[in-house]
C-alpha cells in the first residue's frame, strides 16, 4: 500500500473557485484533480528522462561512419 501524504499550496481564490466547479463537473475534489494532474506530470517526465537517456546511449554506442566535420565558415561559404 502507498502511504499518502499531505500538500498544501496557496492558490489565488478565483483558480481555487474554478477548480471546484471542475472538480465537481468531473465528480471527484480539488485534492484529486491536483493529484491526477501531479501524477501524470510525473510519469511523463519519467518517459522523457526514460527516452532522453536512451537516446544519448544510441548516440554514444553508436559507430563511426566516418563523416566528415564541418566547420561553420565552410557551410556558410557562397
């Protein structure tokens, strides 16, 4: 079972009085939109850093076509 703790935020009243007409438009609390909307930033965070990190590893393991490098004077040449 997770454990559950408890967040306080100060919010301006008019988005706090927003937040409870969504909430109750969507039959749950202002606690639980905060919580599904932290939630899923945090996963999506997780699968960048997840594909971020995957990507950097193909870029590092990956082998040398022997291309050549350019400096910039030369791609910027008439």
């Amino acid at each position: 079972m997770t454990v559950k703790r408890n967040l306080t935020i100060q919010l301006d009243a008019d988005v706090i009085r927003e937040a409870k007409v969504i909430a109750a438009r969507r039959g749950t609390s202002v606690s639980g939109l905060v919580a599904t909307e932290l939630e899923h930033l945090v996963r999506a965070d997780a699968r960048y850093e997840r594909a971020r990190q995957r990507a950097h590893d193909l870029m590092h393991d990956a082998e040398s076509r022997g291309g050549r490098t350019w400096r910039r004077d030369e791609l910027h040449e008439g």
